[in-house]
C-alpha cells in the first residue's frame, strides 16, 4: 500500500493563514509562530506536493494557480475539523448520539412533532436528525434507525409498520374562485403539481375514478411533498398529497380540497433498523416511542 500524503494539521493552518494574509508574518502573528517556523510549515508542504503554493515576487506573496486550487481544498478540511470539533463539544460525557435518517416532508410534517417529550425520557440520547429520501443510510451505517415509505421489505433491515395513508387533492380556495368543480374530471383541466417520488400519483388517483386523462403526467414536479404544498398553497396548482401531510392547512382553510375523493396509497410508513440493532438500548428507546406515539394516534 502506497504511503499516504498526510500533511499536518500545522502545516495546513500555516499554509490557510498566508494564503489568507498573502504574509508569513502576519500569519505568524495570527497563530503566535515565528514567521520562519511559518516558513519551514509551507515550504516542507510544497516538497510534499511537489509544486510550488506561492511565489516570492519582492517580499510579497502570491498564490500560485496549484497554491489557489490546494487553498479551496484546505479550507473544506480545516472547516470540516472545525465543525466536528464542535459538534463532540456540544454533547455531555455521558451522551450517546441517536442517528435518524427520515425523509424530508415525514419529518417536518409527523416525526419532530412526535418527538415531544423523548429528550425529556432519555436526556442522555442526542437525536442526530437528517434528510434522506431512500432508507440507505442504513447500509451504509450512517444512520441507526430510518423513516421511509414503502413496501417495508430492506434486506438486512427489521421494517415496522407504522401507519398507511390516503392521497388527497388539494389548492387555495382562491384556485377555485369560490366555486365547487362539478367532478373529478374538471381537476384535470387545473396545473397539476407532480411529486418526483411518486411520478404515477396522478394517474392511478384519475384511474381509481374511471377516469382517462392525458394531463396526469404534466405539471410542475416537486423533489418533496413539502414544496408541492408550498406551490399549492401559492396557488400554482392542485397538489395530490398524503391526507396526514395536510390536516392542519385543511383545517385553517389555507388550503381546500379540489375535489373529494381520496385514494389509498399501495405503500405504508416504516420504521427501520439494521438486523443485528434490535438490542441496542438508544435504537430500542426510540423504538418504544414511536410505538407509543403510533398507539395514541390510534386512540
């Protein structure tokens, strides 16, 4: 195996720090060296890289077009550092990082309203919480427990069933001009806003009804949920979204429904933990909360 090119992490201050300042000295000043230890730093760094990072043009410095591209790629791990370190100080000695991948509108909409309360039961858990539209953060390890809609099968994965959902078309009450559209067929004729995840939505909710439509296909398309209702509730079109997603704007009259017919989604909402987790007590923790969550929703 080939030895790696693994400068130190002084000799990549030194270097961002004259880069910065095109001066040895005052990056000397700013990282309290000797200006010839700053010197040495980027001098044995270039030996390293085997191009030179400045030019010494009449005791002043200049990047070199290697030192420019070397400087963007050591500032991203300078700063990388930086946020990690701070990111293990934010957390108590006794603090165990919870990693959750969800997808974004799942998220946003009914995991963090359901997370009330858990930091109060478990304040030794850090709930580590990010997007992710497909469960594969798990695979990869970089997630302890994943949210994500589907048929519930992951391979290596334990699924569980947390609830299904119904699609439901929706728009601001202004879109519809104070009138009631007479069927399903007159929602056709509105911009209908597509979901990238669920490129057939459209089409089987026009289907379910007997109803034949080339329109289903176009539109406007949206990466998430959250972005078509925002489109919707501009007025921009009649967005066909999970019923859960929408309870409150429905309820406020932000948003009204197109028509009234909804449709059973094929998939269900899943909680997911690799296999050999199912004992890890921070994985199992949340586990049972979400259980409870699901049964007082049931309830």
């Amino acid at each position: 195996m080939s030895k790696r090119l693994v400068p130190s992490m002084t000799a990549l201050q030194c270097f961002e720090a004259a880069a910065r300042h095109l001066s040895f000295t005052r990056a000397a000043e700013e990282l309290h060296l000797t200006q010839s230890a700053v010197s040495k730093q980027v001098a044995q760094l270039e030996e390293m890289l085997r191009h030179h990072l400045f030019l010494r043009i009449r005791r002043r410095l200049q990047l070199t077009p290697a030192g420019s591209l070397y400087l963007a790629e050591v500032n991203k791990i300078l700063t990388q550092v930086d946020m990690s370190s701070r990111y293990v100080l934010s957390y108590g000695s006794q603090t165990e990082v919870l990693k959750v991948a969800t997808q974004p509108s799942f998220g946003v909409r009914w995991l963090i309203p359901h997370l009330k309360g858990f930091g109060k039961r478990h304040p030794n858990l850090h709930l580590d919480i990010r997007n992710e539209m497909e469960p594969f953060a798990l695979l990869q390890g970089s997630a302890d427990v994943v949210f994500f809609y589907g048929q519930g099968t992951w391979p290596g994965a334990t699924c569980i069933e947390l609830f299904g959902e119904e699609v439901v078309p929706v728009c601001a009450p202004e879109l519809l001009q104070g009138r009631t559209l007479p069927d399903a067929g007159a929602v056709a004729e509105l911009v209908l806003l597509q979901s990238t995840s669920r490129p057939q939505a459209w089409h089987e909710w026009f289907l379910e009804q007997g109803l034949h439509t080339d329109n289903s296909y176009h539109g406007p398309r949206f990466d998430t949920f959250y972005m078509a209702l925002s489109a919707a509730q501009a007025g921009c079109g009649v967005a066909l979204v999970p019923s859960y997603l929408v309870a409150k704007e429905l309820a406020e009259g932000a948003l009204v429904l197109a028509w009234d017919h909804a449709m059973k989604s094929n998939g269900a909402h899943y909680l997911a933990y690799a296999e050999h987790a199912a004992e890890v007590p921070k994985v199992r923790a949340l586990v049972e909360w979400v259980a409870e969550q699901i049964q007082r929703r049931e309830h």
